[in-house]
C-alpha cells in the first residue's frame, strides 16, 4: 500500500512530472490524429482505384489484342471456379480526344477504352460514378433528354435539350455565312466562264455537289454519332474568378461532339478520326482517372479499329474474401508468359508503386512522431535520476525500516507507468476529440488564415476524411505506457541497489 502512496504523492507534488505528461499527450495525440487521417485517406484511396480496376486483369501485350475471347473466357472459368462473381472484356487503346470549345480546337491524350454495357459495371464500380442517374442504374450510350447533373454536380443545360439548341444556332450561323459568301461573291462580279473541256472547279465552299445528286445531311438535332462517357476533367476545369470563389467552367458537356483519333489494328496501324457524342461524364475523384479515359461502345471501338471479335483483356470480379495472389498464380500457370503473351495482374499489382508509398508514407510518419514520445521518456528518465538524488535518505530510512529492494523499485516503476497512464489516456481523449471536430477545426483554420485548407482546384474532397481503428489506438497508447515504463527501468534499479547505511551515513 505504501508504494501506491508514495507514487501519488510524487505525482501530485511534483511539478517536473506535468512536463512529462503534457510530452506524452501530445505525442499520443499527433500519433492517433495521423494515423486516423492516414488511414482516411487510404481507404478514399482504394475505393476510388477499385472503382475502375476489377479484381484481376488478364492483359495483352499488343494493342492489336488476341482473338477467340470465348475460349479464354471459358478456360479462366475453369480455373477460377466457385470464386469468380463476374467477367467482361474490353479494349484498351491510346488516342487523343479533340474538343472544340470557344473556337478552339483542344487536343487531351487519354486511353480509349471499348466496354460492353452490359457487363462492364458487375466487375467495378464504374456505373456508380457516372453523373446521370439512369446511368447509373444500367450503363446506357445513348444520349438522355436531360436530368444530367444535381447538387453534387451541378451541370449546364445537357442532353437533347442542348443539342437541339446547339444544332439551331450552328445551322444560323451557317447560313448567315452562305449569306456572306454569296453576297462578297455579287460584289466581286460575275465569275469567269470556263474554258471548253477543263473541268468545272466550285468557288463556292457550300458547293461541289451535283445538282441532281442528293447527298443526305446528318441531322443533329435529330442523330447522335456512337455515345462516348469523358472523364469529368476532360470537359471541366475548375478555376477562381474574380471574388475567388471555384467555378467549373466546362469546355464541353453531355450533347456535344467530340473527334478522337486512334490507332487501327493490324501490321501498319493507321490513324483513324471518328465522331462521337458525349453523353456523359465520369466522375472517380482521381484525377488521373478523371483527366484520361474515354469509355465508348466496345462493339464500335471493334468495328473502327478492324479488330472483329479481338479484345485486349479480360477483367474478372471474384467473391468477397477470395485469395487474389492465388487466383493470379493459377492463372499464371496455364498461361504462362513463355507461351503466351499475356500480363496478369491483382488491382493491387497494378497500382503496387502508389499503395508502396503511401504505406511507407505512414510508416515513417509513426517513425517519427513516435521520436516525441521517446523525449517524453528522456524527461522521465532524468526526472527519475533526480528523484532517487534527491530522496537518498528517505530511501535508506524505507530501507532501514525493512522495505524490500523489490518494494522500492516498485515504487518508481508505479510511478511511470501511472505517467504513461494518465499521460497516453489525455492524449487518447484529446486525439479523438480533433479526428472528430477535425473538419470544423479545419474551418476555423480557414478563417483565421484566410486560405482553404485543402484547394478544390487539387483536390476533389472538400471534408478530410478520417477513419478511427481502435487497434491502432490500443497499440499508440501500449507503446506509450511502456515507454514511460522502461524509462523508470534504470532509476528504479538504481534506487533499488542503494544500502541502508550508505544513505543514511553522512545524516
């Protein structure tokens, strides 16, 4: 009982001991708040890279693909088995999307990718970050009336609606032009006759056809060319504007045509040009998703590019809790790279540079922030030393009264861990108290600084987002406690060795 009073009276009595504490609440607080955020930003992470990559993705080296995908379908069934949920194929292929916005033409190099409505959502969770809402219940690439946007996205009039509108005011403007041309063409005089047996050459750019040839005219307002979904950034831009509010100032939007130009297939690829209507966007929230892939029809991205029945992978999605590492090996097995020139891959294989780094991102920031609890543990080392200094003669009196050497030491390795205690539960207390008031703190930040925490034109969230995980709590304020702990090791052992009559000699 004795060594509980003793350790609560140096605790409360001494001054120095609060400076310990203070050390390791801090460092436990900063260690939680990290971590909290650290791992709030991982799982976004990887909820946004697992929204477009499947589960595994069998690849082709060639862009010109391999053929018979039913048969590859078929033997990757038998392999996987029970744990295969869904399949689909696809076409992967670099082009350049040009986008005419205020009289320019702006070209973006993105990846083309050919899918099949049909099944390309059941093996991600592509359809889920589409704007329109029908879209996102079954994958469609025809153009919709309207309904595109809400108060997450807020869009210009788009659709039908817009491209009727648009069709008008190009076919005014056209025949205003025509109007120009003829009437420079009546100042200018009549034109020269030509010369018998040379052939006749139209002055005019609304000529060169036939009269009695009847060329039929592509009506906009009434067609769409093959349906094409942009990654959001393509034909959005954030920008401040005067007031330096973030606008989103659109370059293009569901309605409007686009030119992209790709490769053919074949032994002498050819650049190819095709038409095609927006009509929709796709919105990951990762810019390098968002600013590069353009999704089409996989059928016609086939037919344009002379592929007939060829695809470029096949993506598959397995059952909750499936062994991905081992699938992939078993795939890897009957197709081996000797033999076939196939690539394999996890979701996380692919993104492996991106997950390795955040990984060590967090490991070095506990690293560090775990240094702040060791000088805690300093401070309560040279606290110690200077307690069985300064208290020699009550520990010889302990002594001479029949205090065991155990008891003494007991009594310093009380009195640390009652400091890691107290000290790793206040910044237990207070960290969980900032990771769940973190965004309104963030906000206060925001309006004592006058700058946003986090810029919407970088950032694609506007709260932080956290994830608390109570082993990581228990393991910060373990270490802590044991850190004061062994901190107290060495005084306590000190303390313990100290003989009665040399404590006592000189009193």
């Amino acid at each position: 009982m004795y060594k509980l009073l003793l350790s609560w009276r140096y605790l409360r009595t001494r001054y120095i001991a609060l400076a310990s504490i203070v050390s390791v609440t801090l460092g436990v607080g900063t260690l939680i708040v990290v971590n909290s955020v650290m791992a709030g930003f991982a799982h976004e992470m990887h909820v946004r890279l697992k929204g477009i990559l499947s589960d595994i993705v069998f690849e082709s080296h060639s862009l010109d693909g391999f053929t018979r995908p039913d048969w590859h379908a078929e033997e990757i069934r038998k392999i996987v088995g029970g744990d295969m949920l869904s399949m689909t194929t696809a076409v992967h292929v670099p082009a350049i999307v040009h986008i005419r916005a205020r009289g320019q033409l702006l070209p973006r190099q993105v990846m083309l990718i050919g899918v099949d409505e049909a099944t390309y959502g059941d093996v991600s969770q592509f359809r889920e970050y589409l704007i329109h809402a029908e879209n996102r219940q079954k994958l469609s690439f025809q153009l919709r009336e309207d309904g595109y946007g809400d108060k997450d996205h807020p869009l210009p009039p788009s659709g039908w609606r817009h491209r009727r509108a648009a069709a008008v005011i190009e076919k005014e403007y056209l025949q205003q032009q025509e109007e120009m041309y003829r009437e420079s063409q009546k100042l200018e005089g009549s034109q020269p006759q030509p010369v018998e047996g040379e052939p006749v050459i139209p002055t005019s750019p609304f000529a060169g056809s036939k009269p009695e040839e009847k060329v039929e005219e592509f009506d906009k307002s009434k067609e769409q060319y093959t349906g094409a979904i942009l990654g959001i950034a393509l034909g959005c831009i954030k920008q401040r504007d005067a007031d330096g509010k973030v606008k989103d100032y659109y370059l293009c939007r569901p309605g409007d045509d686009v030119t992209i130009t790709f490769a053919s297939a074949g032994q002498k690829p050819q650049a190819l040009n095709q038409q095609f209507t927006v009509v929709d966007f796709y919105e990951s929230k990762m810019s390098e998703y968002d600013s590069g892939f353009v999704f089409v029809p996989l059928r016609a991205l086939q037919d344009a590019r002379g592929m007939t029945d060829a695809v470029t992978t096949i993506q598959l999605k397995l059952r909750p809790g499936a062994d991905l590492n081992a699938v992939r090996d078993k795939l890897r097995e009957r197709f081996p790279a000797e033999e076939y020139p196939y690539r394999i891959q996890t979701w996380r294989d692919m993104q492996g540079p991106l997950l390795s780094a955040v990984q060590m991102e967090t490991t070095l920031l506990n690293i560090l922030l775990f240094l702040i609890i060791a000088v805690a543990g300093f401070g309560i080392l040279a606290t110690f030393f200077m307690i069985v200094v300064e208290k020699t003669k009550d520990i010889g009196i302990l002594k001479a009264l029949g205090a065991p050497s155990r008891g003494v030491m007991s009594i310093f390795l009380s009195y640390g861990f009652s400091l890691g205690l107290v000290g790793s539960g206040a910044g237990m207390i207070g960290g969980l108290l900032f990771v769940f008031y973190i965004n309104d703190i963030a906000k206060v930040i925001e309006w004592m600084t006058g700058q946003e925490v986090f810029d919407p034109t970088v950032y694609y969230f506007s709260r932080i987002p956290t994830i608390i995980e109570p082993m990581t709590i228990v393991g910060v304020v373990f270490g802590a406690v044991l850190i004061a702990v062994l901190a107290s090791v060495l005084p306590a052992i000190r303390a313990a060795r100290l003989h009665p009559v040399q404590a006592l000699r000189y009193e």
